[in-house]
C-alpha cells in the first residue's frame, strides 16, 4: 500500500460531506469534505491509499485533469482497490455531482 | 416450489423491472429494507473508524470497516440495521466490523428492555472472520453470537442472506440464531465454504468448482426447503422488504420456537441421518422436510452405545486433562467424541479423538454434528436439572479442538445450525448464572473454539506452544491469505492478532489466565492442583464478575490491545440517541 498526497487549485467550495464507492476489487471510495476552518478555500488537497505501489505520476495525471475541469475545493480521501484510471474518474466525477446537490 | 420463487417476474417485462438487492451495496441495501427517510446511518463513513490492523499489513482499509449500522424504521417499528459490504475483504468480520455490529445489538437489546421493541436485521455476506485480524475477529464474533442471543429475548432478530458472497465461517453460527432467516435462491450459507473444504481435505470431499453441488447443499433454496431457512424470496428489492418488514411486524419471537433452541428437532434430524450411506440433498428434503420440527416418519440409525465406543478413544489433551481432573471412572463418553465427567469443583466437557466416528471429518477432536449436539444437550441438561438450586454448577470447558469438522456431509446437515444450538445453550447456562471456564489445553481453532469455548465468562489457557489459538491453522491462512507460513509468523511479529503464540493472544484482552504446567501431555499431580486451583478461582471470578462478555472489553489487556472495539461501542452508543 503507498499513501500519495497531491495539492490542486480549486475555486468552487461545496457545502456538504460526500460519500462514494466501495474499497472492493477494481474500485475505491471518495471521501470528499468541505475545507474547515484553517484549510485554505481555493484548493483541493488530495490523500491517496493506493492497494497498488508504484503509479504516482499516473494519479496525478489523472487527479489533475479531473481538477482542472471540476475544482471542487476540500479535502479529498481516495482508499483505492486497485481501481483503473477511468473508474477513479468515474467515481470523482459521481462525488462532484453529489456535492453539487445530485445523489451520491 | 413456484417459478414464482425463481425469478423476480413471471414475464420478461416484469424481471427488467425489478430491482435487485443483490447487486446494491451495503447502504442502498439498508435504504431499500426501510421506511423512506427514516435511515439514520450510525459511525458512517466520516467518523473514519477504520480497521487499525490492516494499514500496518498494506492493505487499504475502509473508512467505516465495510459494515453499515442504521437506526431506522420498517413497517413504523423501530429497528437497527447490520448491512454487511461484501466487496469490501469479502465481508469478512474484523475487529471493528464485529464490535460495530455487536454494539448494535446491545444497545438495541437495552432499550428493548426499557419498553421500546427494538429489532435487528442483519445483512449476512461474508465469508467469515477476516484472517488478517484473526483472533480479533473470531473473539468479535463469539461476541455477536451472544448479543443476538441477548436482543432475541425481547426483540426479534432477523437475518437476511441475498448474495451473492452468502455467509460462511462464525456468522453463520450467528445466522443460525436468528430468529427468522431470509434467503434468496443465489445466497449461500454454510460453516465451511466450498474451497476450504476442499483444501483441508480434498476434491472427493468437496468439488468447489461444482457449482450445482454447492448450491445443492449451501444454497438458499435448499436451506428453505430443509427447514434452516424461514422465508425464500428472490432477488428482488420489493420481496425482500417484504419478507423483512413482515418478520419485523410479527413482533418478539417465541424463544422455544427458535431453531438454535430446538435441540429436539436436531436430535431428531441427526438420528435420521447415517454418516456411511448419507443421503442426497434432495433425499433429505423429504427426509427432514421443509419445516424445522421433528420428521415425520423417524428412520432411526442404530448407533454404538457410550461404553462400547468409551474404549476406542485415543489420547489427546482434552482427554488427558479431564481424566486427570475426575479420576476414570468419574468420566462419562456422552459419546464417542465428548466426554463429561462431574467433580466437587465443576461439570467438565471435553471433545475427544474418536477414531470410530461414523463421521469421518470428526475423528481427531474435530467439532461436528454429533459434537455440538452432544455438549448442547449436556450443557442444557445441566441448566435443567439446576433450575431449582440458588448457586448454579459451574461448567468448565475443557478445549483441545484442530477445528470444526469440515466435511461435505456436514455442511449438508447444516453443521452452523447445530453449532448455533450449543453456542445458544452455553450463552442460555451463562445468562442464568453458570460460571462457564474455558480451559485451553490443546488447540483452539476457529468455529470449534466458537461453538465450545467462547462463550465462556472466563477463559484459561496453559501457557505452552503446544496451545494454539486462531481463526485458522497456520497452513490454511497462509494459502488463503497469499502469504507464506514464514510471512505470517513474521507480520504475527507486530500485529498481534495474528499471532499463533498463546503468550501474544493472552495480550488480546480476553484472557484470564496463562498457567504454566509442568508437563501439559501428562499432568503432573502438581500441575493438576495448580490448574483445579485455577479454575476454582476463574470460577469465582466468573460468579461476581458480569454475565455477559463485556469483561473482555474492560480488561486491561482489551484496554490496551482492543482500543478500536472500545472507541466503535463508545462513538455507537454517543449516536445512538442523540444522533451526532
């Protein structure tokens, strides 16, 4: 297991706890939280557990190009089972709906 | 049985209609179970109380241990519910999983207590205790068996196996506590699953890759139709509410009617059954039938009497200690494989080598059929005959069990439902004040541990490396975990849990006593007196001390070691009324 700790600039702030996915085979789950009172409220501060050792430039690729086009500003918790790059930017995109008032 | 039961529809329209509950996870489980808006989700995700010993192994954890608690309402009656995610380790009980779901139970035990009728429903999909927190999660689950036991008296508790993981290991011994139990025809339930059967004793035992056998013997289908499971509905969200809502509505069960109780109906089935020309499981549709009550037509097999089978036994442990406790000819084979022998201190049972056991699985201590339904009629027999007296016997639990039996036979008579009937006698003679001891003078193993042993308000072990502990031997959890033995007793180094050494599980919390013996293959007449002083003391203990588990909780061991079980009740019972 490897913990990867990225730092994106956001703009947006959301106003409500969102949860999503299942640490299962292939999948992982977003805890995504509004910045608290001390965390800044123009960036999105991202901590990956990755099941899977050794794809640090690939999570930031993938976390960046998600970020740039949905800046949703917050700490982000990514507890990932070995999920492929297009299921972790299913599930980032399913927590920024939910956040923008969809269901998560 | 109806196509209707096979499918969710009788048309093609009607089956693209329904929503399956299989395929939701654990929440939208529990959400499709209740009253619309009613879920209130209890240590959910953000409390962030994960599972402390998967981190240290490399594994990611889940932020809530992959079991959902919810407070919420079906049918206007106030329940709790247990959602197992069977993704997430599939399913498997953890420390934190465990306490979650026994905490649960407690507190909805106490305030159905106080006048509020409060039921459980239990999602079971797991393949049993998680072997990377082993000894934790088999404690967890002796743990869950006695508080469904607590809850069933004033609540019912329901148990739900959809799929498609079904439930196997400890939790099926849970499951058959239930008070009511609903299956789908993809679930499964069973004591071993398919796979470890087949690893501990190969492919002409169990095939595991036969699916039409598996589901012959664990599937849902036929645990309806052989009386082991109350409702059959398929895998639709809407029947299954249903089923729920109806067993939640028909109000506290009656406790002589629960098939853990029935040790009639258990007697009954087994007397039926003949181990060297076992039937097929559609034969024992008919055999045993679809309700769980005594056959119609009984079909008994002739079995060898006690004193004809006392002579074959070979010497183990178990059977050592209890002669050395009881002089010969105090000791009494209930059977071939249990013995029970009564001194001025206690009531001892043993599980003994019994190499002419009809049931092949069950010849070298193994607990089995004729095991779990022997100490269950010894142990309520004692209860029984106590009924009137103001200071209860005190039970001791002599344990030297490798493991549950596990066989294909077994699984097919339902070895969990007669397991489920001894850990409820135990926890019956434990709730009306017998001191039960465990002594560990052997091995330890898995559901034999759960079924004669862990119920036990105090718990002894003699402080040797031929005792062993766990969830599993050591073998099989390296195969299963994908580990070597030598990584195992190496992660068994820091995480403790793990560990094969008694000195480590005496640090688990749940121990009372480390005795260190002279010779533990033949007592010594010192070690015999030190070890029956021992007990005389655990037996005190277990008098003023709680009748429930909570001392494993409280001990300074479990203060130390069970720091997440404690904060999991602590955080459970905080929401549980004030919803923060």
């Amino acid at each position: 297991m490897q913990t990867l700790t990225y730092e994106f600039p956001a703009q947006k702030v959301i106003s409500r706890q969102v949860h999503v996915g299942v640490v299962g085979s292939g999948d992982l789950e977003i805890l995504l939280e509004p910045p608290s009172a001390d965390q800044p409220t123009n960036s999105a501060v991202v901590r990956v557990r990755t099941s899977v050792d050794g794809f640090d430039s690939l999570w930031r690729e993938v976390l960046r190009r998600f970020f740039v086009a949905d800046a949703l500003a917050g700490s982000w918790e990514l507890n990932d089972f070995g999920a492929t790059p297009g299921v972790v930017t299913l599930r980032l995109r399913q927590a920024a709906e939910a956040a923008a008032g969809g269901t998560a | 049985m109806t196509s209707r039961l096979l499918i969710a529809g009788e048309t093609w329209q009607e089956l693209l209609t329904r929503q399956s509950f299989i395929e939701l996870d654990a929440l939208r489980r529990v959400e499709s179970l209740a009253d619309p808006g009613s879920v209130r989700v209890l240590c959910g995700p953000f409390a962030r109380i994960e599972s402390p010993w998967l981190v240290p192994q490399g594994i990611t954890p889940q932020s809530d241990d992959g079991t959902v608690i919810a407070r919420a309402t079906i049918g206007g009656r106030p329940t709790v519910i247990a959602a197992i995610e069977q993704r997430f380790s599939g399913g498997g009980t953890g420390e934190v999983s465990g306490a979650k779901i026994s905490q649960a139970l407690l507190l909805a035990c106490n305030d159905s207590r106080n006048g509020t009728p409060t039921a459980a429903i239990i999602l079971f999909e797991t393949g049993g205790v998680r072997l990377q927190e082993a000894n934790l999660g088999l404690n967890a689950v002796a743990e869950i068996c006695s508080a469904v036991l607590d809850l069933r008296e004033s609540a019912a508790v329901i148990g739900v196996v959809a799929g498609t993981v079904g439930s196997f290991g400890g939790m099926s011994i849970a499951a058959g506590l239930c008070s009511h139990l609903v299956v789908t025809p993809e679930a499964r339930i069973g004591l071993n699953g398919p796979a470890v059967i087949e690893s501990e004793a190969g492919a002409e035992e169990f095939d595991s890759t036969d699916h039409a056998l598996i589901w012959s013997i664990d599937g849902g289908q036929q645990r309806h139709a052989t009386g082991l499971a109350d409702t059959l509905v398929p895998d639709d969200s809407v029947a299954i509410r249903e089923a729920v809502a109806e067993a939640v509505a028909a109000g506290v069960p009656d406790q002589s009617r629960c098939r853990s109780r029935r040790l009639d109906v258990l007697a009954a089935r087994l007397a039926t059954m003949d181990p060297l020309h076992p039937p097929a499981p559609g034969d024992l549709r008919k055999l045993w039938g679809g309700t769980y009550e005594i056959p119609a037509e009984l079909q008994t097999i002739t079995r060898p009497t006690s004193s004809e089978v006392a002579a074959t036994q070979a010497g183990s442990r178990g059977s050592t200690w209890i002669h050395a406790f009881a002089g010969d000819e105090d000791v009494t084979a209930l059977a071939g494989s249990v013995l029970r022998a009564d001194t001025a201190t206690a009531t001892y049972l043993a599980v003994v080598h019994d190499p002419a056991n009809p049931y092949h699985r069950a010849r070298d201590g193994q607990v089995g059929l004729t095991e779990s339904l022997t100490l269950a009629l010894a142990v309520h027999d004692i209860v029984q005959s106590d009924r009137p007296a103001p200071t209860k016997r005190a039970i001791v639990a002599v344990v030297d069990v490798p493991s549950q039996a596990y066989g294909r036979l077994e699984e097919m008579a339902g070895l969990h439902q007669a397991m489920a009937a001894t850990v409820d006698t135990y926890h019956a003679a434990r709730s009306a004040g017998h001191p039960i001891v465990a002594l560990v003078v052997g091995t330890a193993l898995s559901g034999g541990f759960l079924t004669h042993g862990l119920q036990a308000n105090q718990i002894l072990a003699l402080d040797d490396p031929g005792v062993e502990i766990h969830a599993m031997h050591k073998a099989a959890a390296a195969k299963i975990t994908l580990r070597t033995e030598e990584q195992l007793d190496e992660l068994a180094k820091t995480i403790v849990p793990m560990s094969y050494s008694v000195e480590d599980w005496a640090t688990l919390g749940f121990c009372d006593g480390l005795l260190k013996v002279e010779n533990p293959e033949a007592p010594t007449a010192a070690d015999v007196t030190y070890v029956d002083h021992a007990i005389i003391e655990a037996i005190a203990r277990a008098r003023s001390g709680p009748w429930d588990l909570s001392n494993r909780l409280n001990s300074a061991g479990a203060i130390k070691l069970r720091q997440a079980s404690r904060h999991v009740r602590d955080a459970l019972s905080r929401e549980w009324d004030t919803g923060d």
